[in-house]
C-alpha cells in the first residue's frame, strides 16, 4: 500500500487560518497584530520545511503561532521597561506654577485690583505708573506735570490704602471660613 502523499505546510497552513487566528487572540493582541504574526508564523514554517521534514503540521503551526506571539509579547515588554529605564521624572518638571497657586495668584490679583480702584483718580494714575509700569518719580512727575514731593506722597498713600484693603479683604475671608482644631475638624462639630 502506498501513502498519500504529505500536504505541504502551506496548504495546511491555508486550511487551518482561523485556528492559528484564534491561537493568537488568546494572547489578547489587535487584529492587525494576528494578522502580521499569522504572516510571521507561515514565513517561518515554509523555512522550517525547507530543512526538516513536518510530520503533523498543524499542530506544528499552532507551535509556532505560540512561539511568534510570546516573541511579540517579550519584545514589547522590553521595550515598555527600557522607556521606563530612561525615563527621568527630573526632564519632565514643568517650571510652571501648581494649579492651586495660580488660583491663588489670580485672587489676590482681583483683590488688589479692587483696591487700586478705590484710590483717587490722580493717586491712582501716579500708583499705576510706579507699580504696573515701573515708571521713577522724576518720569511720573514730568508725565503728569505735578511735584516730585506729591509723586512720592501718591505712591505713600497708594500702597498704604492698597495694604489695608487687602488685609481687611483677607481678614473678611478667613471670618468666613469655620474655625478649625489641629484634627482639622470644625469648631461648631467639637
């Protein structure tokens, strides 16, 4: 009696796509991947035929479908530690603000902007040019056409109001806040 002859690995390889499909989606990997390493799997079992002979190809195609998807998951580990490896935290601190301290620089911005607003007129002109414009007594009193004496007594006064109206400001803010012990529970609940 004489055998038949053997398939070649590549028309078993054609009967069996969807076992080596689904061979590589146990290892949880995108189809495009299942389908590059079902190329990657034929590739490899034509070479293997070339230099060996393949007794029962399918299971050997299965064999190597595994093989070829935890190759691709190790090469993906290793690539995931060595971006890890040189990842450097210290590259990556932004030299910008925390968030809550520009909120908190935007407060006291409105509270002394409300503060300046209550300034008079001329005593505000004169507080904005020295301390928004950085702008000396000598160039404020020629812009403005009044004494160097008087440009010092706006920019004394200015900052004098503006230091106050902002303590009251914050004053009236932390009235508003509940009292708090060190456990950082308020009063009213002791």
């Amino acid at each position: 009696m004489s055998k038949a002859p053997k398939a070649g690995i590549f028309t078993v390889f054609q009967a069996n796509k969807g076992l080596i499909a689904s061979v590589l989606r146990r290892f949880r990997l995108s189809q495009i991947d299942i389908a590059d390493l079902t190329q990657e799997t034929i590739l490899r079992a034509l070479e293997a035929e070339k230099r060996t002979e393949i007794n029962e190809p399918r299971r050997f195609l299965v064999g190597i479908a595994k093989n070829v998807a935890r190759a691709e998951l190790e090469r993906r580990a290793k690539m995931t530690t060595s971006l890890l490896d040189d990842f450097d935290p210290d590259s990556y601190v932004s030299d910008e603000p925390a968030v809550d301290d520009a909120v908190d620089a935007r407060a006291r911005m409105q509270v002394f902007g409300a503060a300046v607003a209550t300034l008079p007129p001329q005593c505000q002109r004169v507080f904005l040019l020295k301390h928004v414009y950085g702008a000396s007594h000598k160039e404020i009193a020629d812009k403005l056409d009044i004494a160097l004496s008087t440009v010092e007594k706006h920019v004394a006064l200015g900052l004098k109001r503006c230091r106050e109206e902002m303590i009251r400001e914050q004053t009236a803010e932390n009235a508003d806040q509940p009292e708090t012990n060190v456990l950082g529970l308020d009063a009213e609940r002791r």
